[in-house]
C-alpha cells in the first residue's frame, strides 16, 4: 500500500470528504504512476479520482465494528514512536 494512504475507518471524529478525496488521489497516483497527468490523461484522471473517492465514501459509511472508535493524536503518537524506534541509529 500507498505511505501516505492512511487507514480511514473507525476515528472520531469520522474521516471528513477532505481526507477521503486525498486517500484517492494517492490512489490513484501510485496506481497511474502519474503525481501530475499530461493535459491528454487529465480528464481520465480526474475521473477516476472522483469515482475512487465516491466509492471510499460508500465503503466507509457501510463499515460497521464494535471496537471502540480510535483517537488521531493518539493513534499519530504511536505512529511516530515506531517510526523512532524503526529509523533510531
């Protein structure tokens, strides 16, 4: 997977429209191997952001768990904490 795609599911509060649209342009970045299309691709491109932002929306509001919804910062903290741990010299 994508490093900057980011789990989406089970936060409070919920991952806004922004988060999800940036989830599927690095989707479908990493999958076009395209950051920026050419003025041909565009359109397909910006399609296919949308669509995969459409459908991440629809994922998201069809999950359901019982686990108790996860805190950003806290979840961000232990990111970095293994992240240190990993690339300590």
């Amino acid at each position: 997977m994508c490093r900057n795609i980011r789990t989406l599911h089970n936060f409070e509060p919920p991952a806004d429209e922004h988060e999800v649209h940036e989830a599927a342009l690095q989707y479908v970045r990493k999958i076009s191997g395209a950051t920026r299309p050419s003025q041909a691709n565009a359109a397909a491109f910006d399609d296919a952001v949308e669509e995969v932002t459409a459908a991440t929306r629809r994922l998201l509001d069809r999950l359901v768990t019982t686990a108790p919804a996860k805190n950003r910062e806290e979840e961000a903290a232990k990111a970095r904490a293994r992240s240190a741990a990993r690339f300590a010299a």
